[in-house]
C-alpha cells in the first residue's frame, strides 16, 4: 500500500514539474529509485514522463521556442548516446552523486555570475550552448534529470516563464521519445513500466492541472528564483539519495 501511495505522488509530481517547475521533476527520480532497482527506474519513469510530456504539449502547445531548442539539438544526440555507454557500465551509486555534482555546480556558477551582471552566465556563445545540449542528453539519458540543466539554461537565456515551460515541454517531448530505443536496447524497458504509466496517467493529469494553475499565479521574479532553488534540490536529492 505504501508503494502504490508512493507512486501516485511522485506521478504528481511529473505532472506538476512538466507544467509548472521543471527541476522538481528529480523527486520523482528519487521516488521510483526507492521503490525499484536504480537501474531499471530511469526507463520506468521515462513512461511517466512521457505521460506528462503529453499533457504539457497539449497545454503549452503555441509557446515554444524553436531556435532555441535548434540551437541545442547537433549535441543533445551525442549526450544521449555517452549517456547510454555510461549507463552500461558505472555503478549507480557514482552515476547519482556525479550527475548531483554536476547539477549543484551549474546553478552555483549561474548564481555567481547573474550576481555580477552577466545574464547570459553560462549559455553565452556557442560553446556554452553546446556544453548545455551535452549536458542535457546526457543527464536525462542517465537520470532522467535534465530539467535542471535546462532550467539554469533558460533562465540565464531570461525566457518568460510561459514560453520556458512550452519550449521545456517540446523538448523533452522529442527527447524521451529519443531515448526509447537506447532503453529497449540495454534491456531496461518491461512491459510491468507500461502497464504502471497508463495507470498511473490520472494522477500525472491530476499534477499537470496542479501546475497550471500554478502557473497562473507566481511572478515571473518568483518563477525564476523557484526554478532555480527547485535545479538545485534536483542536484541535492541525487546526492544524497
């Protein structure tokens, strides 16, 4: 009974984080970690989140931003593609905690440099956009926690909060798709994952409504500070979990 209560909120949350604060999407990473091999739950939750992705693109489906998202694009399959090998071969103990670090270093820098004035922080020319498309197929290929890295991305880029959940929700749409066959090839994908994502499809519409609603509400100042505390306790739950 636990488990099942245990699932239907971190459904909630996919749901919440695809409409609404996209980093606390690592919750539900750590939820289904506790209750399943480590290993095998990123392809499980990778089904949930495709349940969300749905939601969200239908919702945000006239706010996205598509340079943006092409800009990215040349260096997101090559992430994905190391993070299939990685995920081969590390153990999952160093996999969290290095992704965590990763993550917890990004928004630091992010922090420190919009202190001094620079906006474009961490994403400015083409390098840092490249770094971030690498970044970004490798730690949802990995963990499924790529909503931070694109979080700190957006942010530094100063996208309006609609436009950032639109552009976050296409994206991540056509990257989960992306990343099916890399989970259907290292055996981590079973037809239980599924069956799981369908029923718990209610609960991640439940989320995605909790969201929007959300939305409607906080500033574009707030949004920014929330999204960037909730990238950072993304980083701290793959620490410590």
């Amino acid at each position: 009974m636990t488990a099942v209560v245990l699932f239907v909120l971190a459904a909630v949350v996919v749901g919440f984080s695809k409409t609404a604060i996209g980093g606390l999407g690592a919750v539900a990473v750590a939820i289904f970690a506790s209750l399943l091999p480590a290993r095998t739950s990123t392809a499980a939750v990778l089904l949930v989140y495709l349940v969300g992705d749905l939601f969200a693109i239908w919702h945000y489906r006239r706010e996205f931003d598509w340079p943006l998202v092409r800009s990215l694009l040349p260096t997101v399959i090559p992430g994905l593609a190391l993070g299939a090998a990685f995920l081969a071969v590390v153990d999952d103990a160093t996999l969290r905690r290095s992704i965590g670090a990763l993550i917890l270093l990004t928004v630091v820098l992010q922090l420190w440099l919009s202190r001094r004035g620079s906006r474009a922080g961490l994403v400015h020319g083409r390098a840092g956009t490249a770094a971030t498309g690498l970044a970004a197929g490798f730690t949802t290929m990995t963990a499924n926690a790529a909503g931070a890295v694109m979080a700190v991305y957006l942010v530094a880029k100063g996208v309006e909060k609609r436009r950032f959940v639109g552009t976050v929700a296409w994206f991540f749409f056509g990257v989960n798709v992306a990343k099916l066959p890399f989970s259907l090839g290292l055996g981590l994908l079973a037809w239980t994952d599924v069956q799981r994502a369908v029923v718990l499809a209610p609960a991640v519409g439940l989320g995605a409504w909790l969201g929007i609603r959300t939305m409607r509400r906080i500033s574009q100042q707030h949004f920014d500070v929330v999204v960037l505390l909730a990238s950072g306790l993304a980083g701290l739950a793959l620490l410590v979990r």
